[in-house]
C-alpha cells in the first residue's frame, strides 16, 4: 500500500475510512453470496469448489453468470459470458491506474481490490482516486461474499424464501443509494448517469447485460464535450 | 472457473499491465471523472432489468425506490437499504 497522504490523513486512515464505508456494501454483498452459494449447491457444484471460486474471482456477476449459464447451455458460451460481463473492469482499471503508486506487478496487485462499490467509495473526484481507501473498501465485501458463499452453501436457503425477504432488493438499492451522493457532486455527473442508464435500458433489449452495461459507460464521453471545466482535472487536486 | 477466475485477474490489472506508470491525458481524466455515476447507473437498470428486461419486477423496483427516498431524506445508508428491502418484503407477503 502506498503511503500517500490522502485527503483524510494517512494512508492507513484511508484504509480504515475504506473499510467503515464498504461495511453497507458488505451486507449487500453477504446476502448476494448467500443466494449464490445456494444456487451453487442446489446445481450439485459441492461446498469446496463454489467456495475456492468466491475466494479468488471475488465477481458475483461473472459467477452468478458462469452458474446459470452453465446450467442452459455448453462451457465455451458460459465461460464467454462470465468474462464479457466482467469487462468493466477493463475500463475502471485503466481509470485507477494514474492513482495507483509502484512498478506494474505492485500497481497490478493493487488494482485486485476492484468492486463495483470500492470504486465509486474510492472516488475522490476529478478522475483521481484514493487506492487506501479501494482496497479497505473491498476487505470488508471480500470477507462477506467469501463467508456468505459458505453459509449459503451449508443453509442452502430456498430462492422462493430470499425473493420473499426482498433479498434481490440489496444490491440494486446500495446502487442507488452511492449513485445519489456521485450525482450531487455535479450536474455533468447527473446527465452522464441518465445518459448511461437509457444506453443500459435500450440495450437490454438486444443484447446482454453485460454488453450492455460495458455499452453504458460510454455516457462517461460527455466529459470531453463542452463545458467550461478546467484543462486538467488534476490541476483541482 | 478457473478460466474465468484467471480472466478475472487480467482484467482488473489490465490498466496497470498496459499502461504501467504512464498517466492518463486530461480528456482521458474527464471521462474517468464520471464513470462512478454512469457505471452505477447502468448497474441499477441491468439489475432491475434482466436479459430483455424479462426479469423486471415492481415490487422490487419499488423497494429500490423506498431506498433512494430514505437516502433523500438524510437517512444513512445501511437504513436506507434496510427500508428498501423491508418494503419489498412487506409488498410480497401482502400480494402474495
């Protein structure tokens, strides 16, 4: 970890705020892992192969995709799905790498505690982030998916009892809830959003969600047009 | 899962592997700048919506819904998230 001082103190501080602000995401995430590790056993995958899985891919979307997939269909087209739905990260990688410290491998490493909620915790604005900060976020969501798998995995609660718990309810509503406080940050952030959720909407339609979704960020392009921002994002910093 | 587990690593690190220390233009930073909203925006709506829309459902939506408002309304986030939820809990035994 770097030892940068970030805007709240040192990096270790960073950490922790990390670390207390992914703890909502965390209880999304158990719940999500607890369905995931359910599914896994009712599909016959056993506990310690669903279990190694949750632990080193650390990606509910690429495994939830893999599982049902796999179920429908042959290998090649579920491992292809599972992939394209996690190309995203390709995306927020490169949008982390100016903030990450150290040669390629160090800063490759870091780059592991990418989550969908780390990243936008980790968001200091202006294109920067605070890496501390990703990687405490992610400690927390890590440890619950991980732990969620195995009690989903041991419980096997039946899908019918987590739709009527509104389990399915988590994820999306932690979404919107950290999409809130992104889009006070400025109007441009708001008009991205919409623009990126109508890509998403009208793509669903014709194509994965997952394609869909890598579609969606192109919204983000609306940062070049126009407007009277300063030459360099990094210059308010 | 192996596979995927592997291609997993590589695309988190691609930004790093491909670009290692060198930094991003300013246009490149503007658009960086505003791919936490976009990126949770399109997470909400392929959530809520599914392949084709299929697996679209009110009472989740409403849920999802309740939960913004709550975080509207200064509530913290896990609260929110909770008022969400129970909301969709308490629409499904109701119709159910």
């Amino acid at each position: 970890m770097t030892a940068e001082v970030s805007g709240n103190g040192t990096a270790r501080g960073a950490f922790a705020e990390g670390v207390r602000l992914g703890l909502g995401p965390a209880a999304a995430t158990f719940v999500l892992a607890l369905a995931y590790g359910a599914a896994a056993h009712n599909a016959g995958w056993g506990i310690a192969l669903p279990l190694a899985f949750s632990g080193l891919a650390f990606s509910a979307s690429a495994q939830f995709t893999l599982l049902t997939t796999l179920s429908a269909g042959g290998a090649v087209a579920a491992v292809t799905a599972a992939v394209l739905i996690n190309a995203r990260y390709v995306v927020m990688s490169v949008a982390i790498n100016d903030s990450l410290r150290g040669g390629r491998l160090r800063r490759a490493l870091q780059a592991q505690a990418l989550a969908d909620a780390s990243f936008v915790i980790a968001h200091r604005g202006g294109g920067r982030f605070n890496i501390a900060r990703l990687i405490g976020a992610s400690v927390p969501q890590w440890m619950c998916w991980v732990t969620g798998t195995a009690t989903g995995l041991l419980l096997a609660p039946s899908a019918h009892l987590l739709h009527s718990l509104g389990a399915d309810v988590t994820f999306p509503a932690f979404f919107v809830v950290l999409a809130l406080d992104e889009l006070r940050k400025s109007r441009r952030a708001i008009l991205a959003a919409a623009l990126g959720a109508s890509i998403a909407g009208v793509l669903l339609f014709v194509t994965t969600p997952g394609n869909a979704l890598v579609a969606a960020t192109a919204a983000a392009f609306i940062g070049v047009i126009g407007g009277r921002q300063q030459s360099d994002p990094r210059d308010a910093l | 899962m192996l596979v995927v587990t592997v291609a997993t690593w590589l695309m988190k690190s691609s930004g790093p592997l491909a670009l290692g220390d060198r930094q991003l233009p300013p246009n490149a930073l503007k658009v960086t700048s505003l791919l936490a909203p976009v990126l949770l925006a399109g997470l909400v709506v392929v959530d809520l919506g599914g392949a084709k829309w299929d697996d679209l459902d009110w009472t989740q939506v409403l849920g999802v819904g309740v939960a913004g408002v709550a975080r509207m309304l200064k509530a913290p986030m896990l609260l929110a998230v909770v008022c969400g939820v129970a909301t969709t809990a308490l629409v499904r035994l109701l119709v159910s």
